[in-house]
C-alpha cells in the first residue's frame, strides 16, 4: 500500500525552495542594477591595511617606522605598486612606497577618517585605495594605502553570499519550528472531527461531524462526508421500515397457518409444522432487531430470576424435543438492562443451544454473568466470530435463521457489555455473557 503524502513537503520544503530561489533571484538582480550604476574602476583589497597595521611599530622617541614583516615583503612582492600612509591620533605617520600627489594633501590629516574607498575611474587605476582605522599594540593607527585590486563584481557576489546564506538558514530554521506549529494549530479542527468519525458506528446513527473550526479549503470534504451519512441513514431507516413492516405483516398469516397446521390430522400437513415454526421464529428476531433502534428502559434486574423465567417457558419445548435443560446459580447477582431484550438473548441463546448443539443444556449465572453450555460438536476456533454475521450458518443445510447470535451480539454491545465463545467442558459450546452489574 502506498504510503499517504504528508503536507510537510508541501508546507516546509517546496516553500524553502522557493524562498531560497527567490533569494538568489533578487540578489543577482541587485548584483546586475548594482554593476550597471557604478561606473568607477575596481576596488583595493581591504585586507592590506591589517598587514600594514601589524608592520608597523614606535621607537624610544615614538616616532612611527615600517618593520619588513614576511606578509608585507609577500605582498610587496605581488603588488610592486604597493603604497601606503600610516598615522596615529598624534598625527605622527609613516610612508611606504610612492604615495601619489592626489593624496599627499592627506598626509597629517588621516586621524579624522575612519573608512573610506576611493576608486581611479580609468587604468592602471593608481589612484585606487582604502582608509581603515585598525587597532594594534601601539595605539589606533589610521591606514590610507593602495595594493592589489578586487573587481566590483566579485565583491558584491561575496557580499550577495554572505547575506544570502544567513538568510535562509533563518528562514529553514523558523520554517522547520513554526511552520509545523502552525499546521497542527490550522489543523486542530481536522484532528477532532477525525476523532469523532472514529467514534460513529451502526449504533450511532443520526450524527454528524462538527465543522466549527475545520479549514475553508477542507470544509468542502467534512460537508460531503455528512450528506454521505445523510444518505445512509435515510437508506437504513428505508430498509428498516421495510423490514418491520414485513415482519408485522407476516405475523397473522402465519399464526392462521400455524393454528390449521396444528388442528389438522394429515401427516404430510403436520410435518409442515417445523417450517412454520422457522418462519415464525424468524419474523419475531425481525422484530426484535427493528425493536432494537426504539427506546430501552434499562433497570436493576435479578439475573437468576430473569434466567429462571425464561428457561420455564422453553423446559416444555425442550422436554419435548427430548433434550434437559438445567439452571445452575453459581452466585446470584444484579445487571442493568433492559428486562425484554435480555429475555430474548437467554431465549436466543437456548433455543441455538437445542438446535445445534446437543441433548443436554446448561445455564449457568454467577453475579451480573452467565454461560449457556450444550453438548454438541462445539464451534470451530475459527468460525466463533463469524457466527455473530446475520444469517451466517456453520453448515448450509443447517437448521435456524442466522439471526439469533446476531441478535444477541446486538442487545449485548447496546447493554455495553461482552459476549465470547469458549469450548465447554464435554466438548460443545459454551457461550458466556458479561453485563454490566449493579
């Protein structure tokens, strides 16, 4: 299965991308407008006035000398035009090379400046110089000198890069915080209505997803998921009806039948009893299942008395079939529930239990808790949750509906309570139920 897209790429990385496009795009723009208004030559490298500033030093008199140092010797050596006026807040200053006589006025008057570029506009740009004011170990020294040259260009691409870089690592580094705060705040309205779909089933219908703070650009989907649980529930209730109004329909023709079934002495007509009989036990667990979407009235109930009742009315039927049946109270005990509908689960459960189990039933109840236990051939681990699916059958030309175990899961899961199959002790099956106690 493919895995689903996540909205991170969508809302961190191609955004990244495209910041750092634009960023690039509008810096080259800048480079372009900037090289197209300067019209002057290149400039000279900042870097000379730190290495003057190092070959500099003060004798006993303090007078300023130049000490040949292995970096001004290398930089002599790169550029013989090298040139440069040294002086310090006393206007005490110290030449090197051949100063120009555009700048001699300079001289003496350094300690005013801090910095400054100057550029020659036409080759072999001798003209071109800088004026730093750098820090050393006798004192602020001003530095106006000229040495190798840089183009312009290459300046403010390094100075594009420099601004650049730091700019969007910002920019990654907020989109990665915040961009994912943002979504989950954006989407908070999405979680919630995710967590109330989880919680609609069969048994909830009518509901619908809130929209109150869902997105504009995903209300369009909750909307279509709503009028899709509409549609169901307008479907079900249309099944429902039908259902219940069969079922009601059949009821009377049936008993006519049944009643000529019984007062009639034909053979071949009475053997039509037991069909009857699946036709009527069927039209009653219609009913039930449709009496199961009305109103329940839930009160304390006496478990043993309940099972007590029901199994008195079925001992007739089962004595007759030749089967037992026995009630057994480990523990008695009090659930909450609906008297009718748990009446129809121990009915249910018994008849299941004659039909296709064995001779021999047996109800257990303990506390808010019983089992029916037969001793028949038993369910297969494999067909213990199938066999709650409506009209499900272990054997296709088994006897039954299909719809008690249905039922009773049904009545369980509205009581809130739980239903398992076990293997019992002879070997049949052994269904227990757990409801809610006082």
């Amino acid at each position: 299965m493919k895995k689903p897209r996540s909205l991170k790429r969508a809302l961190i990385v191609y955004p990244l991308v495209f910041h750092f496009a634009t960023l690039i795009v509008a810096f080259a723009v800048l480079v372009s407008i900037a090289l197209r208004i300067d019209s002057g030559g290149p400039y000279t490298d900042e870097q000379i006035t730190s290495v003057i500033a190092r070959a500099i030093e003060r004798d006993k008199t303090g007078r300023l000398n130049v000490k040949m140092t292995p970096e001004l010797e290398q930089m002599r050596t790169e550029t013989p035009t090298l040139w440069f006026v040294a002086e310090d807040s006393q206007h005490k200053n110290v030449t090197f090379g051949e100063i120009p006589p555009f700048y001699q006025s300079f001289v003496g008057r350094l300690s005013g400046l801090s910095y400054a570029h100057m550029r020659d506009r036409t080759p072999p740009y001798e003209l071109a110089a800088v004026v730093r004011r750098e820090r050393t170990d006798i004192g602020e020294l001003t530095i106006l000198g000229h040495g190798a040259l840089s183009e312009l260009s290459f300046i403010v691409l390094m100075a594009t890069n420099t601004i650049a870089i730091p700019i969007f690592l910002m920019l990654a580094l907020t989109s990665l915080i915040v961009t994912p705060w943002i979504v989950k705040h954006s989407l908070g309205g999405v979680f919630r209505v995710a967590r109330e779909a989880e919680k609609i089933d069969v048994s909830s219908r009518g509901r619908r997803l809130n929209t109150h703070d869902v997105p504009r650009e995903i209300l369009p989907l909750i909307t279509a998921v709503n009028r899709a649980l509409t549609r169901l529930d307008d479907g079900y209730e249309r099944q429902r009806r039908f259902i219940a109004s069969a079922a009601h329909e059949l009821r009377t023709p049936l008993a006519i039948l049944r009643s000529k079934i019984e007062s009639s002495e034909s053979r071949p007509v009475l053997e039509l009893s037991e069909d009857v009989y699946r036709l009527a036990t069927l039209t009653e667990q219609l009913l039930d299942l449709e009496r199961l979407n009305n109103d329940t009235h839930f009160e304390l109930l006496d478990l043993p008395s309940l099972v007590r009742q029901v199994a008195a009315e079925l001992a007739p039927i089962v004595i007759f079939k030749g089967g037992s049946l026995e009630v057994q109270v480990v523990q008695g005990g009090v659930c909450y529930g609906d008297s009718a509908a748990l009446e129809r689960v121990v009915t249910n459960l018994i008849q299941n239990a004659m039909e296709h189990g064995g001779q021999s039933v047996v109800v257990r109840v303990n506390k808010h808790a019983f089992e029916v236990e037969d001793d028949g051939p038993g369910i297969p681990p494999e067909e213990r949750e199938r066999v709650f699916e409506p009209f499900h059958r272990l054997r296709p030309r088994q006897t039954g509906t299909g719809l008690g175990l249905n039922l009773v899961k049904e009545v369980i899961a509205r009581h809130h309570g739980q239903i398992y199959i076990f293997e019992g002790a002879s070997g049949g099956a052994l269904i227990r139920v757990e409801l809610l106690g006082a």
